[in-house]
C-alpha cells in the first residue's frame, strides 16, 4: 500500500514536472519567435527613447535610419531579440505556472488575483535575470550602429569594457519594467478569459471547439498587453537611457526625460509592438499547448451559467 502511494506520487510529480517543462519551451518558442519577427518596430522604438530630438516621430526615425543606415538597420538586435526574449519567455510562462500551483497549494483561501500577482512577479523575477545580459548588448547594438554587430561581437566587448556588471547595468530598471507588465498582463489575461467564458460564450471551455478557445486567447491576449503597456513604458524609457549611456543613474535618467515624458515617449509605437506580440505569444503558447493534449490557458473562476438551449442538447 505504502508503495504503490509513493509510486503515485513520483508519476505526480513527473506528470507535473513534464508540464511546466511543456510551459517552458511553448513560452521560450512563442516569446523568441514573436519578438523576432517585430524587431525593426523594435530599432525604431529604442531610437526613439535614445535620441529623441533627432527622432521625434515614427516616420522620421524610420526614413532617417534608412537614409543613413540602409534597411540592415531595421535588423539590428535581432538575434538578441530571438535568444534573449526567447529565454525570458520559457521562464515567464514555465514559471509562472509552476509559481500559480504552489501558490494555491500554499495559499488556500487567498484572492485569485493575489495569486496571479505573486505567480507572474516571482517568474518574472528569474525571467529577467535570463534576459537581461541579451537585453544589454541589443540595446547598444540598435542605437550605436559601430558598436558592434550583435551578439558574438557585443558579448565580449560589453564583457571587456565594464565587465560582468556591465550586462546588469539595467537590471533593476529592467525589473521596473516588466514586473509590474508581467503582473497587470498574467491577471488581466486571466480575468479576461474568465470575463470572456461567463459573459460572451456562456459555455463552459471544455464544450468550446479548439478555435474558439483559441479566440477567447487571442482577445484576452489583445487586452493584457495593451493594460500591460501603459504600466510599463516609464521604466522601458529608463532602461533605454541607462544602457546607452544618456544617464549614469535611475535619478539622473528620470530627470533627463522629465517625468512627463516616461509616460508618453514612444507610447504609441509601444502599444502597437506589445499588443499583437502578446497576443501572438499568447496564441502560439496555448497552440503548442493545444496540440499537445492540453487545455489553452486561462482559469474559470466561477461556474458558467448554462442557457436553456445548451442545456437542452446536453439532456439529449
């Protein structure tokens, strides 16, 4: 009896472990890819924050980069964008689940939005310190075009010239940034799919069709990134500065943009990068999730109410 208990419990756990690795590379390969595919927004977006006199609207940082530096400009970063976002995803999202499950364990009777909050800062925690080291280089390599052409190069010469502290240079920015993006963006996306199933569908999600549930993702995606942005630009601004070198400190950073500006510059450009990027992340996550056996992402947090008609044809 005593072993077939532990037997049990070993294939839980390799159940459960099998499942966050499953998050982990769904979210490394959703988030890699995504952020691959918009990196000249990315160039245009980093310039912009960097040197915005000369850069004062997306059509003059875009004909300009062009005229100047040809349209290889427009893929500057790339690999960082792919490696680093990459890395950053596989622990966002493998985390965040795993983070989710020991946090209902532990905290039984806590508020589901607390939960989700803690889960999402906790991955996001370690999500950063994966990314931040690809994030430093990338930044130089798009606004400092002689500096060097991407990761082989950059690596050593960030390495050579500040050291290992010079790839955490932005880290606590860095934090700034996507803690409270990733917090507001794993909540809202939860909500949001909760909203979507008991509101609009009026179906429970096991009796929607794959596509549907792959719509209720993308609309509850759309949503998260877009609140998630907002939140967020004042410490991508700050990041932005620090790693170029405009400010040598989180003060003198604030106070060379003005307070003002952390909220508005690059905005615009901002939501129209981080709204389809998490919403394709989102799509290709729960994607790769879906073909692989499992459910698409987002709780139910109350029981769907049933229509006459539904209930019906589940009579018959």
């Amino acid at each position: 009896m005593v072993k077939d208990q532990r037997r049990l419990k070993v294939q839980d756990c390799r159940a459960a472990t099998g499942y966050y690795a499953l998050c982990g590379v769904s979210g490394m390969l959703s988030a890699g890819t995504t952020h691959l595919v918009i990196t000249p927004l990315d160039v245009l977006k980093v310039n912009m924050q960097v040197n915005p006199v000369k850069y004062y609207s997306i059509y003059s940082c875009f004909t300009t980069l062009l005229r100047e530096q040809g349209p290889s400009a427009f893929w500057r970063g790339w690999a960082g964008k792919f490696f680093g976002y990459g890395a950053q995803g596989g622990c966002r999202f493998g985390l965040y689940e795993y983070f989710k499950t020991l946090y209902s364990n532990v905290l039984v009777d806590s508020n589901r939005s607390f939960i989700f909050f803690m889960s999402s800062a906790s991955a996001e925690v370690f999500a950063n310190l994966a990314l931040c080291p690809f994030e430093a280089v990338k930044v130089r390599v798009q606004a400092q075009p002689h500096f060097a052409k991407g990761l082989a190069d950059g690596f050593p010469k960030v390495y050579r010239t500040e050291g290992i502290l010079g790839f955490y240079r932005g880290l606590v920015p860095l934090w700034g940034r996507n803690l409270p993006f990733s917090m507001v963006m794993f909540s809202t996306f939860e909500h949001s799919v909760d909203f979507l199933y008991r509101n609009v569908i009026k179906r429970r999600k096991e009796d929607c069709s794959r596509a549907q549930q792959l719509g209720v993702t993308c609309l509850a995606g759309y949503t998260a990134g877009s609140v998630g942005s907002f939140i967020s630009n004042p410490a991508d601004n700050i990041v932005a500065s620090l790693y170029n070198k405009n400010a040598d400190s989180l003060i003198l950073a604030v106070r060379k943009i003005g307070f003002s500006n952390l909220f508005t510059r690059s905005l615009p450009i901002r939501i129209m990068l981080v709204g389809p990027v998490v919403t394709l992340q989102w799509l290709l996550y729960d994607t790769i999730k879906v073909l692989s056996g499992l459910p698409t992402s987002g709780e139910i947090m109350t029981d769907v109410k049933i229509d006459g008609a539904d209930k019906a044809n589940e009579a018959r």
